[in-house]
C-alpha cells in the first residue's frame, strides 16, 4: 500500500468506485491511506491562486497568513504537492483545481526529479496562459527548476525570497505582491525582509537574549543547547519546543533553544557556536537533519565545545503510524535524522515529536500541520541527556561503571567471546586505564585469562551447574518485583506469557535473582545473560519476538536501580541488547531495548569492519561505539601439497625454456598432485588435461588459483582494544590494508 501524504491522524474517508477507470478515489484525509491502484483527491475546488509546497513549514505559515488577507483577496488554495504522486493523482488535481488558476506558485524541495510528472503538466498548463512559477524548496538555486518558470527572474527570485525569509509579514506582502502583479489587485506591498538566520528562542518574548534566559536558570544547573529548524520559528510552529524546554527544566536542565537556518551555514554556525561558549553549555540537543562534515572536510569536530551531542528527533510521520510500525521510523526520518548524523558522532536517542493535524483553514481548503510533542520519549531524552552530563560532572572516584561481556553462545566457553576481539584482555585494558584515571578499582587480576576464571567462580548462564556455584550480588524478588511492575502492562504480559513467574526462572534461588559478575572495587564487570533457556542459542540471537526472560530483566534491573551504574560498557561486537524484539529505529517505551536499559549512557567498543550491526546498537541501545581494528591481518601463503604445486609448477615454467623434457615430467607430476588433492573438481578442469594443448590451458588456471591462495588475507590471532599490532604483525597488517581495493579498484 502507499500511503498518502497527510501526516496526522483523522478518521479515514471513504472509497468511491469510478466507472471508468478501475482504480479507487481516496479523499486525502490526515493520516489516510491510499493503495497502489487508488487516486488521491484533495477535495479542493478551483481558485484563481494556488500555491504548492513540500515543506509543511511553509504551509503552516501561509494558512495563518491567509487569515488575515482582506474578504476581497482572490480564492486562494494551499497544498503539499507529495499528497499527489502517483499519475493519476497529479491529473485529477489538475483536472479538478489547477487548469483553473491564474497563478500556481510550487515551492519544491530535492528538484523535478522529487515531482517531475507533476511539473510536466504545469508547464502544459504554462503554454496555455496561466503564469507558472517554480522555485526551490530550501536555500539552495536550482536553475533546473526555476529556469521554467513563466514570469521574468528578478520576479520569481523576489518569490522565492519570501518564501525563504519566512515570518508572517514577508508571508503577507508575498500575497499582495502576488495579487497585485499578476491578478488583477492594487495592494501595497514591500520587498523581502531578511529575518535572522539564526535567534535564540524564548516561549514568552518575541526576541530574546542570552541573559532573558539567565534570568530564567536555576543556578547550578547544566546548561543545554536545543537545537531546532528556523523555519519552525518562522512558522510560528514552537509549541512543541516550548514543552521540550518544560521537561527538560523538570529534570533539572536549564535549557537554551535556538533557531538555525542551517548548521551548515558558517555564519550561523559560528552565532551558534559563540553562544554555546558563552553560556557554558554542558550538552547539545540537536533536532535538525543531516551532517556536518562533508568529504571535503571528513574530520572537521561539528562543534569546538567538547560535549556530547544528542540526536532528539522530529519524525516527519504521525504518531499512530509509528506506534504501529514494527520499523518505527520511515525512510525519510532514518537517513535525515539518524543515518546522517551518525556521521558527525551523534548520539542517536528517540522521536520527541511528531506531525499531527493543527487546524483547518477554509480559506485555502487545506489542513495545517504541525509538530506535536512526544511526552514520554521527550523525558527519555531528557533523562540521557541528565545522566550524561552526571557522567561528565562526577568525580572519576564516584563513579559506577559495568563493563559487560557478551556470551555467544552460553557456553562457559565462549564467555567473552567478542568478534575478533581479544575481549578478555580488552576488558582488562579497559579497567587498568580507569585504575589509572581515579576510578573506584581494587585487586585487578593479573591477565584475561584470571578474568575469566574467576568470572566461572560464580553464577554463569551454564544451566548445568548454576545450583552449585556461589552468586557475588543478586536482587531480592520483591526488589525484582517493584522495577519489572514499572514496565508497560504488554510488557509484563509478554514475559509471563513466554517464560512464566519469576520464580521459575533458573536464575531464581532462595527468594533472590541471581547477577552473573563481580566487582572490583565499585567497579563491576557482568556476564550478559541469555535471551532465553532451553532454546537453540545461535536461532534466537536475532529473534525479533523472543521477550527476555525474567533473569535477563533481572541483570539490568540490578545495574541500573541497585548497583546504581552511571554508564555501562558493553565490551566487543556479539552482544544481544540490541537485538531485543521492539521497533528498528525511533523506538518506544513497550520497545525491549528502551525497556532494559532505560536512558543509560552505552559506551561499545566494536569491531571496525562491521557497521551495520554497530548500527543496530546505535540506534536501538543509543550507543556510543568506539572502533576498533580487526585481528592482525597475514597472507595466507601456502603449506602441505598446496605449496609442492607451488613449487612444481615454479620449476616447470622455468623448464618451459631450458629443458623441455623435463617439463613434461613434471606437467606430469602437477596433474597426478592436482587429481590427489581433489584441485581439478574445484576449478572444473575437466577429464582429458594429458596434451601440451590442455596443459596450456589449465596450468596458467592453477598458477592464479594458487597465487590468490597464497595472497588472501587471514587472521593472525585477535585484536586487543587499547594495544596496536607490532613487529611483524603491523607490518603485514599495513600491507594488507593497502591492498584493499579503492579509488581505481585497486589496491597498493
């Protein structure tokens, strides 16, 4: 089904068979649905002026603005022009409403390319007479676009100013310049005002300062940048800033919202960046879409201010589709407001908003829209962003850090058991460098190896001999009881459902849930427990149903509300947080991922060479990865008989020329060994390879099967995160990065 462009919800319309044709005639309505084989009808009637915008900024102004336009203004008629894509849709609405107008005015973002049927039939329009004016949706010329439309340049590009610009006076005179230029009116009107491209924003004044917000701030309070689009100030479309600022006060932030043209803009970037040193901010929250850093400039720091920067997102769908969404997020959001921020190191954390229906204008027989805040998900961002500022204010000596080792599959054996990290010795890296920095750590053991085995003194996820080991920390049931009652009912329905009473858990034992880990000092390092029991391991890893079981809520529940984590670590890429059932991105409270971890600060060091799993845990755990390298990297070469080919075919190409008979012994001798070592099937050589003339053939084919052999890189033992290859490891592993094809598709 593809759905129509109305992103809010409202009652869904009825179908109206057309006798002419098979398809369906949907009426848009916010929210609606309309299939593949279906017509999107507006329901607008003709008017001598319309204006279509893909931006819904835009049309939220005009629709205010056209309150205020005197009774004798022209019919006027407001739309987004991706209510109607497909063919059909496009000629209905030109059939119905366009055909009919003086003046249309579109307003595109992304070029023709984004509506090119569309465009085709305005300039078919344009040959007979009604004055067409195109311009581009954002900042950016687009002569492609423009050069079509029907009226002088200076005239079009004064538009386009007002539409850019924004604000409700410059909405205003674009009106009556409209009006008056091109239908037939007399109204006064002004050129473009510029508005600011960039303005600190305050709910009770019509322009604010910096000290309008000091005034305003607790003293000793953190300080938070929010970040949003200008054209939602422009707009007047701030209500859901004005209750974003609210929560963030009521946890303890004092908050500093700003409105930006773009980011990438160096003069707005610069105001931006003065005012956050100017008011000390501690973090940034972040609403606008894509990224910074561009391959021109690949390792420019998006902000000087060493913080952290926190992705809160304004979803472009409405709330009831995304609550019903397994994927949570659609396309457009996941690669503008959390793909491409990943590029610049952003913290991906939730949908704080989300589109929804404003009100009906009548004048121009459109529905306005705007954002309309997420409460819960904005008190889950704004507890990240409180926990990571504590993280940053706290002594290093105060400090509760878990470092978590994966276990894939629950073996004892595989405890640790990070992909291509030595992830034993990487978590005791990782303890000795926060010894060194004041964290809370005492009697470290003395290697990986000790790790390990004093991890297997205690409760493990092996099921087998759980009974007989001792438990360092547990949770006694009631404590157990009280945090899993704080989970959504579906939640807690589900886990009953699946796995029974706590008390069934093979965690449970004498009235206590047991935590597989120890502490070293107030240091913890834990044992991720299993997503189920009595179940193939390797089949649910990835399972998007499986709810955890008791015990696995149990060990999170611990480190967040008894042992008091400030931050976890999760060590090395295998973990199966992220994998928990719930949305793919922009996730809910009923989410497992958000459910287990809440708003906790996930820092993960991951293996380099595999970002799309990293992915998974930056978007549904709002992790923090730190890469790091593969496992030492090596020729194959070759050994056993592979290497007697090597050396026999050697010696017959150097026979080819000195001494022929011999090099038919040992053609020979090359194809009794190929035949032995099964070489032949693998390269499809045939029966019949006896003659000079096969040989020809099939030995330049076994020489280049054996140099690719003997070339092919393989691993050379395991990285360890905190120590570079040395020696003959570096050395082999700089070669074999340089042969990885790249630019020409070829390596060094």
């Amino acid at each position: 089904m593809v759905r129509s462009w109305m992103p809010w919800p409202c009652k869904r319309s009825s179908t109206l068979q057309l006798s002419a044709d098979p398809m369906h005639l949907l009426r848009t309505q916010p929210g609606g649905f309309v299939p593949d084989d279906s017509i999107a009808d507006l329901g607008q009637t003709p008017a001598e002026l319309v204006i279509l915008c893909s931006g819904d900024s835009s049309l939220a102004l005009l629709a205010e603005a056209a309150r205020q336009l005197p009774d004798d203004y022209p019919s006027l008629r407001l739309a987004n022009p991706m209510q109607v894509q497909n063919h059909a849709s496009v000629d209905l609405y030109v059939d119905e409403v366009l055909r009919h107008a003086k003046v249309i005015l579109i307003s595109l973002h992304g070029g023709i390319g984004y509506w090119r049927y569309g465009v085709e039939r305005l300039m078919e329009l344009a040959a007979r007479g009604v004055q067409v004016i195109l311009v581009p949706g954002d900042d950016r010329p687009d002569p492609e676009l423009s050069d079509l439309s029907t009226v002088p340049a200076a005239e079009r590009d004064r538009l386009w100013q007002f539409l850019r610009q924004g604000g409700l006076q410059n909405a205003l005179e674009m009106y009556s310049c409209m009006a008056s230029r091109w239908l037939d009116r007399d109204y006064s009107w002004t050129e473009p005002q510029p508005l600011p491209r960039t303005a600190i924003y305050h709910p009770r004044l019509a322009s604010a300062q910096l000290t309008d917000w000091q005034a305003d701030w607790v003293a000793g309070q953190p300080v938070v940048a929010l970040l949003f689009y200008r054209s939602h100030l422009q707009a007047a479309n701030t209500g859901f800033i004005d209750e974003f600022c609210a929560r963030l006060q009521a946890h303890g932030i004092n908050p500093l919202p700003i409105a930006v043209a773009s980011l990438k803009e160096p003069g707005c970037f610069t105001q931006v960046e003065d005012w956050l040193d100017e008011a000390e901010t501690e973090l940034i929250l972040n609403t606008t879409g894509f990224a910074q850093s561009s391959p021109e400039a690949p390792h420019l720091r998006p902000f000087r201010r060493n913080v952290p920067v926190i992705q809160a997102i304004c979803a472009q769908d409405n709330e009831p589709a995304w609550q019903a969404s397994e994927q949570g997020l659609g396309a457009r959001d996941l690669a503008m407001h959390i793909a491409l921020p990943e590029l610049d190191g952003r913290i991906i954390s939730r949908p704080i908003s989300f589109k929804d229906l404003a009100w009906r204008s009548e004048r121009s027989q459109s529905d306005v829209v705007c954002y309309r805040a997420q409460p819960d998900r904005m008190d889950f961002v704004a507890q990240l962003a409180r926990r990571w500022i504590e993280l940053a204010r706290l002594p290093n000596g105060d400090k509760r850090v878990a470092l978590i080792l994966a276990n894939y599959p629950t073996r004892d054996g595989r405890i640790g058991n990070g992909v291509g990290l030595d992830t034993p010795a990487a978590a005791l890296n990782i303890l000795r460098a926060m010894q060194a920095e004041g964290y809370p750590l005492a009697q470290l053991p003395d290697s990986g190896t000790e790790l390990i085995q004093q991890l297997l003194g205690g409760v493990t996820n092996d099921l087998d001999s759980i009974d007989l080991r001792p438990c360092q920390q547990s949770m006694a049931l009631e404590e157990y009881l009280a945090a899993f009652n704080e989970l959504p009912q579906e939640n807690r329905d589900a886990v009953n459902a699946r796995w029974g009473a706590p008390d069934s858990d093979p965690m449970f034992r004498s009235g206590r849930m047991m935590i597989a880990g120890l502490r070293f000092g107030l240091t913890f390092v834990g044992i991720q427990p299993a997503r189920g029991y009595q179940v193939d391991p390797s089949s649910v890893y990835h399972d998007p149903d499986l709810v955890p079981p008791h015990g696995y809520l149990a060990f999170y529940f611990w480190l967040r509300k008894a042992y008091g984590a400030h931050a976890v670590v999760h060590v090395g890429k295998h973990g199966n947080l992220e994998w928990l059932p719930g949305k793919g991105v922009g996730l809910s409270r009923t989410c497992w991922p958000d459910a287990v971890l809440g708003a906790m600060p996930n820092i993960y060091p991951f293996i380099v060479n595999d970002p799309g799993e990293g992915a998974q845990a930056k978007r549904r755990t709002q992790a923090v990865i730190i890469d790091h390298l593969m496992p030492p990297l090596t020729r194959a070469e070759t050994y056993g008989p592979l290497r007697n080919l090597e050396l026999l075919a050697d010696e017959f190409y150097e026979a080819q020329l000195l001494d022929p008979r011999r090099a038919r012994e040992l053609q020979r001798d090359i194809l009794e060994l190929v035949r032995e070592t099964h070489i032949d099937r693998e390269l499809a050589l045939g029966e019949n390879l006896d003659s000079d003339a096969d040989a020809a053939l099939w030995l330049p084919r076994l020489d280049t099967y054996l140099c690719d052999l003997k070339e092919s890189q393989i691993r050379d033992g395991l990285h360890i995160f905190g120590q570079s290859p040395q020696g003959r490891l570096r050395t082999d592993t700089l070669l074999a990065l340089l042969r990885i094809p790249r630019g020409d598709g070829r390596g060094a």
